[in-house]
C-alpha cells in the first residue's frame, strides 16, 4: 500500500537538528508509555471522553490493581488527569498531542469496519 504525504509532510523540515532531536525524544517517550496494551485500550476509550474508574474497569474488563497500575502510568506521563466527584474518581485525557496521536490510532484500529 503507498501512502500519499500531505501538502505540509512533504516539504522539507525547518527545525534544527536539536530541535528535531527534542521533538524526537518527546514523541519516543509518549510511544513507549503507550506500547503497553493496557494502556493503549484505556487512551484509546478516553479519546471518546471522560469515564470514571468503575466505567473503565468494566468497558475494558480490567481489574483492580492492574487498572490503578495503569492510570498511575499514565498520569506520571501527564496523559490522563484526574477529577474527583464524591467518592467517584473520573479520568480523561489531557495531553492534546498525546489525543490527536490517539484519535489517529483509534480511528485506524479502533473503529470497526465501515464506520
């Protein structure tokens, strides 16, 4: 399959070698705090919005620890933030670049065929 480059991809790039170093370094870490299929399926429910943990442990079927092991990943890699409602704890994404990445791997991945 041959994928066209857009308009903006295809000119050549007016960063710094530095700079291009730091943006991939950025990118690389965000990668590698997504590699983890737990954490991927709970970004990936999050694009759609705000879900509380219960809401999360029961769409995904992941259970306590491994759920809170999860979060806490990906709040450490400021992804997630949390909000606090009562005794209900509610997450949803807070790194735009980390969402757009996501929206892109949700929207080829994620949504079934046809859609």
């Amino acid at each position: 399959m041959v994928m066209a480059l857009d308009q903006d991809a295809s000119k050549p790039s007016s960063m710094t070698p530095q700079d291009m170093a730091a943006r991939a370094a950025e990118v690389s870490g965000l990668l590698k705090t997504l590699a983890h299929p737990a954490r991927l399926m709970l970004v990936c429910t999050l694009v759609e919005g705000e879900h509380s943990v219960s809401e999360l442990e029961a769409k995904l079927d992941l259970h306590q620890p491994h759920l809170s092991q999860q979060l806490t990943v990906l709040r450490e890699a400021n992804i997630v933030i949390t909000r606090r409602e009562g005794k209900q704890i509610f997450y949803s994404l807070t790194e735009e670049k980390a969402a757009q990445l996501v929206a892109a791997l949700y929207t080829i991945f994620c949504k079934e065929e046809g859609q």
